[in-house]
C-alpha cells in the first residue's frame, strides 16, 4: 500500500482527505519544523500539499523537486480559485480546487502515483546506464594504461586498480612470482585487516599458488605489500573470508606459457556472473600481453647489457695486448736499426738480408698493432685529435711518396691529381694522412700488377653530397663546400651489397682473397671514425672487376664553425675527463682591428695564464658589425676564471682608446654547471655579451 504525506494546518481539509482515501495510508504532518528530514526519511510514494492551509507550502515544494533522493515524490496541491500567488504549481504533478471531490482526488492520486512509478523505472534503468558507461570506460582506460607500460609491478598496479574502478572491491591480493627468492604479495584493502587475517591470505595465496603451478613456496619467501585505503576504519579478520559473508572472484595470471600469479578479489556484494566476473577476467587476460612485452624486454636489456659488457671487455683487452706488443716491438726496431746503421762491421750480406726481412715484418706487426690501439680507443672516445688549420695537398704528396714503391712493386700507374688552391682545412693532419694511407694501401692490395691507381683532391659543393643517402644519416647540417679525396682503383671491385659493409669493424668482405693479400679488417672502420670526428663523409662506389673509387668528404670550415667543432671535441673531452671548462668571449665592434685585440689580450697577461694549461684555445670570429675574440680552457679552475675576468675589467676600465668610443663586451660561461653542450655554450656566451665599460 502506496503511504500519502498529507501536509496540512486545516482540520477541517485533513478529516475530508482521511475520509476520502480510507485505503491509502495516510501520515499527516502539520508541524512546518523538520518537515523536508520527515519527508526524506518516510519517501512517500505521493505529497498532498494543502496550500490553502500552509504559509510555507512553496518552499516545501522546491525544496522537495530540488532534492535528488525526493524528486521523484509526487505532489498535489489543494488550492483555492482564489488564491493569487500560483507560484508554487510549477513543482507540483498535479492539483485540485477546492472544495475537493472524492473522485477527482481519487482519479489525480492514482494518476500522480502511477507517473511516479515510471519516473522511478526511469531513473533505475537511467543510473544503471551511466554506471555500465562509467565502468566502460573504467575498462577502456585501463586497457590503454596496461599497454603503456613495460615494468611488472606498475602493471599489476594499473590492473589491480582498474579492477577496483570496475567492481568496488571491499579486498584483493596478488602473489607476483618474479623468481623463487622474489614472490610479492599485494594487499589492497578498503580496511586495515588484522594480523591473523593477513596470515590467512598468505596461506591461502600459498595453497592456491601450488595447485596452480606447482611450485613449492613458503610464507616466508614472500614479501607483502599492503595498501589500505582507509586506515583509521575498524579492522576487517578473518569473517571477511567466510563464503555466506563475501563473495569472491580468482584468477590465475598466465603470461604464455610460463606462471606468473594470481589474484583474487573479495566483495562484500555478490559478483554477478555476466558482468563482473567477464570483466574481471577480460582485465587479467589483459594484462597478461604487456606482460608479456615486460619479461620479453627485460630478458632482451639483460641480453644487451651482457653483450655491451662483452664488447667493453674486449676493447680493453685489444688495448692491454696492443700495448704489451708495442713495447718489446720498439725494442725489436731499435736493435734492427742499430744492426742495419752500418755502426757494426763485418756483418755478412745473407744476415742483412734476414735482417732486413724481419724489420718488414715487424713494421707489419707495428701496424696492425697500432690499428687494433686505434680501433678501441677511437670507439671509446679515448683519441686525440690535434687539430690544425692545414691544406690537403701535402698530406696526397706525402701518401704517394711512402707507397710509390709498393706500387713500382706491382707495376702499378699510381697517380695524383691536384685542384691547386684548394681552401685549407681544419683538420688532425696525422690522421687524415692516416685515412689517406689506409686508402691506398688497400688499393695496392686489391689492384693486380700492371693495374692503376689515382688520387685525386677537389673542391665540392655540398650539393654533390646531398644525393648521397649516407648525408642524412648526420644530425649536423651540412657545410657549404668540401674538399674531395678520391682513391682510385682499377683492381677487383666490391659487390653492391658488400659496400656498406666494408666499414663495419673486422670485415673482410672477401675472406679468402683478404687472407692471402693480409689486413685487420680495422682499416675501413677506423677511417670512417676519423672521417666522423672531422664531420666528414668516407663512402665508396664500385664496379665488380673494374674498381674501386673511395671518398673522403671533409667540409671546408669558416672560423666560427671551426671554433664550434674545436669546442665541441674539448667539452666531450672535458666531460669524460671530469675536468672543469671556462670559456670567455670578448667582442668588440669593428673599429678596430685584430692586431689590437691580440695586443689587448697580451696587456693583461690572460696568455700567460692560459698557456699554462695544455688544453687552451684562442679563437677570432669576424661578423658583419663586430669581432669576437674567444678563448677557453678545458681545465681552469674558477679562481683563475674569475681573475682573468677581474683583469679584463680592470683593463678596460683604464684603457684609454676604449673611452673614446671603441666598445669591448665580455661574456663569460663556466662549465660544467652553465651549459650542456658545445652549441648551447657558444650561444649562452653571445647572449651573455656585455658592455665591459660600462659594468
Ligand atoms: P683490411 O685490413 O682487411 O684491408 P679494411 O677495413 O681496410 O681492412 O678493408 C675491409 C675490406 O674491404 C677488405 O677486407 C676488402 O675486402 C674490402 N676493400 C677495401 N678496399 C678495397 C679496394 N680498394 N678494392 C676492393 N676491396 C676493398
């Protein structure tokens, strides 16, 4: 039976109503005090509202509409033809004038209670909706979660938790199985839960573990985790595990074919079997794939790792043998030079020739020792380069000089064709010679007798290399012109596929033919190291049986990237090393000239205190207005730092052609603190010029 609020101050109106719905139950309230907490507390199915009795009817009745456990509730309202105030109609269902008719009340009520019914379904199937659309989308972003991430445990994290999104959990646990000696145990409790509790799950976990896996375990290998969300609560024991108390759901967590864990949550509600169950499970199974990514990944990490460590280890040891080699090798070369100096009489002509031969020899061990030296130290960033303004023209005439005679050997045309006036470079001429060097050897080993070789240098355009693939490769942009070395040959040629290849560290494209003519399979990848470090290009083109053309690519520098490329080695340097950098700019506008800025660095003595450092590098950049005069140290303390800055302030304070308008700024950039890299160095000290006069 439906109950009616009757809410009247009129006995005469509360007898009629009584009198007119004797089925329906009938409250009657008539104090206004605590009326909305009464209605709220009874819900009535309907509200008769006498507004005729009530002063208060109107706010009762928004109050009521506005409310969203109450709104539901239906309202009818008795009025009078001549009350005027007819505001409150607009939050009532209905009403009836007075004087009131049974049968109209009777046919209003039955009407009102019926719209009610169906506002309820409404609202049930309504929230039911947005709850399968809120848990949807649980699900969904849980799902995304799960497949961003490559960690174990944050993967359980994100399971557990959409698993609680999605079922409103009162408790869950998972046991992670890492390894034997690391099992996790991870409690996630609404309630903190009592020691005994704790005990069992541990236990229970244990059992269901071993059923599953088989896999012998004991409470005490397993670590626990515990995350209770509201710690002050009372404490959940071990009621919590009593099938008629709490329902439950478990799964195992399976990745391929290997155990991982299992889990299992506890509702105080009953899971229903369609909805939540699936769900739960779609979860699981869900997280099983990232998991699977996770172990994949961590075996592939530990796998590199490993092999890193290898390649490390190998690298050492190429340099500890190479050095061990050199040092009884020098001894070898000295005591051949003393035998073959002409210094000792009477040695007979057949012990020259031997001793002849074993100086070949060890000079051919030499090599090959000091390019295994080269190869580890290049790829550890261990070399040093000198670099220095120089041409390349010299550095041919020297190659061809030293292996003319291999090549008169073998009856080989061996040629050099200059571009004279070629722009100097700036480069570690030892070891371009180097690259030179191992060009042309390899030319003589490959080329048979009676065949042709030609180096040729030329002035290129960066164009030229822009149709190359291997020019995209650089993160750098290219210079505007580079100088050309290209190494001819007419010998045996390399296959297509090969080209690449001949650059990769130990690889002799060619084993057998490689074996009889002798070589490291260092040359190539050493030279393309050097040519890296010089922001150069090595790369071949070739013909099978016709020959080869190597190239060595090196850019032709204006000073201020000359500059960038020097600071760049010494800060790569200065960070392996650890040593501390300080750079220091000063520029001027260009009413003077260079002379007298060397002049003005010379006055206050700044060489002298740079030159004492090896590592020094003085630096002028000219740019459309100004002059800039840069220099830095890769191993100057800060107090030097700040006494040369102290000094060139003081000079320039007093300096007397400076104040009659000559203009010198002053940045200054300590390193390793300042600035992250050699560009970023250059720029911050630009940005950091300032006026020195004028502090
Ligand atoms: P190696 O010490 O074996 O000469 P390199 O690194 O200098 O080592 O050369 C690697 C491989 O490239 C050589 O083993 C050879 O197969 C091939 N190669 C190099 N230069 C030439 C060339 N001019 N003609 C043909 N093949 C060459």
């Amino acid at each position: 039976m439906s109950e009616i609020i009757l809410l009247s101050d009129n006995d005469k109106n509360i007898k009629t109503i009584q009198k007119y719905l004797p089925l329906h139950i009938i409250t009657v309230f008539q104090q206004k005090d605590g009326v909305l907490e009464y209605i709220k507390n009874k819900t009535p199915e309907v509200i008769i509202v006498d507004t005729v009795g009530m002063k208060d009817a109107v706010n009762v009745c928004r109050a009521i509409k506005f409310d969203t456990q109450m709104q539901n509730i239906g309202i009818i309202l008795i009025v009078d033809k001549k009350q005027k105030n007819k505001d409150f109609l607009k939050y009532a269902s209905s009403y009836i004038s007075k004087p009131i008719d049974k049968d109209i009340l009777n046919a209003t009520l039955n009407s009102v209670i019926l719209t009610k019914h169906s506002l309820d379904e409404l609202s049930e199937s309504n929230s039911a909706l947005s709850t399968s659309l809120y848990r949807l989308d649980e699900l969904n972003k849980t799902i995304t979660a799960l497949a961003g991430s490559l960690d174990k445990s944050k993967i359980i994290e994100i399971m557990t938790s959409g698993i609680e999104k999605f079922l409103s959990y009162q408790l869950c646990y998972s046991l992670v199985f890492n390894d034997p000696l690391d099992i996790t145990l991870s409690i996630n409790s609404l309630h903190p839960i009592s020691p005994r509790l704790e005990e069992a799950i541990k236990l229970r976990a244990i059992y269901s573990y071993k059923n599953l896996f088989n896999i012998h375990t004991t409470k005490e290998d397993i670590k626990v985790i515990k995350n209770i969300k509201r710690p002050n609560d009372f404490e959940y024991d071990l009621n919590i595990l009593v099938p008629a108390k709490f329902d439950t759901v478990f799964a195992p967590i399976n990745v391929k074919d290997k155990f991982f864990g299992i889990i299992e949550v506890f509702r105080e509600k009953e899971f229903n079997k369609n909805v939540d169950v699936i769900a739960f499970q779609t979860l699981v199974k869900q997280a099983t794939f990232p998991l699977q990514s996770a172990i994949l990944y961590e075996e592939i990490k530990e796998q590199n790792d490993k092999l890193e460590e290898m390649e490390k280890k190998k690298s050492e040891f190429f340099s500890i043998v190479s050095h061990e080699l050199r040092t009884p090798l020098t001894a070898i070369k000295n005591a051949i030079t003393i035998l073959l100096s002409g210094n000792i009489p009477n040695i007979p002509d057949r012990v020259v020739l031997f001793v002849k031969m074993i100086e070949r020899n060890s000079e051919k061990i030499f090599s090959i020792v000091q390019e295994w030296l080269d190869s580890a130290k290049a790829e550890t960033g261990k070399l040093d380069y000198n670099f220095t303004v120089a041409n390349i023209n010299p550095l041919v005439d020297s190659v061809k000089q030293s292996l003319s005679n291999l090549a008169d050997e073998k009856n080989i045309d061996f040629t050099v064709n200059k571009t004279e006036n070629i722009p100097a470079l700036y480069i570690d001429t030892k070891r371009i010679e180097q690259v030179i060097t191992n060009l042309v050897s390899n030319a003589l080993k490959y080329t048979k007798n009676g065949g042709k070789i030609t180096i040729t240098t030329e002035l290129t355009e960066a164009e030229m290399l822009k149709e190359k693939p291997f020019s995209k490769d650089k993160d750098r942009v290219l210079s505007d012109e580079y100088v050309v070395v290209k190494v001819s040959d007419t010998g045996d040629g390399i296959a297509k596929e090969n080209l690449e290849k001949v650059f990769e560290k130990f690889e002799q494209v060619n084993g057998t033919l490689s074996r009889s003519v002798g070589g490291t399979g260092l040359g190539l990848f050493i030279a393309k190291q050097f040519a890296d470090v010089h922001d150069g290009f090595l790369w071949v083109e070739s013909v099978v049986h016709k020959g080869s053309d190597f190239y060595l690519a090196i850019p032709v520098l204006t000073e201020d990237e000359r500059f960038e490329m020097q600071l760049r080695h010494d800060i790569s340097n200065a960070n392996s090393d650890k040593k501390s950098f300080g750079l220091i700019t000063l520029c001027e506008n260009k009413l003077t000239d260079k002379p007298y800025l060397v002049e003005f660095i010379r006055k206050l003595d700044c060489e002298n205190i740079f030159k004492k450092s090896t590592d020094s590098k003085y630096f002028y950049t000219e740019t459309k207005e100004n002059l800039y005069y840069s220099f830095y140290d890769v191993n100057m303390n800060i107090q030097i730092f700040n006494f040369v800055i102290q000094r060139i302030k003081d000079f320039a304070q007093k300096d007397k052609n400076l104040q009659n308008g000559k203009k010198i700024y002053l940045s200054h950039v300590n390193y390793p603190d300042d600035a992250g890299d050699a560009e970023e160095l250059m720029n911050q000290s630009k940005k950091q010029l300032k006026e020195v006069i004028n502090g």
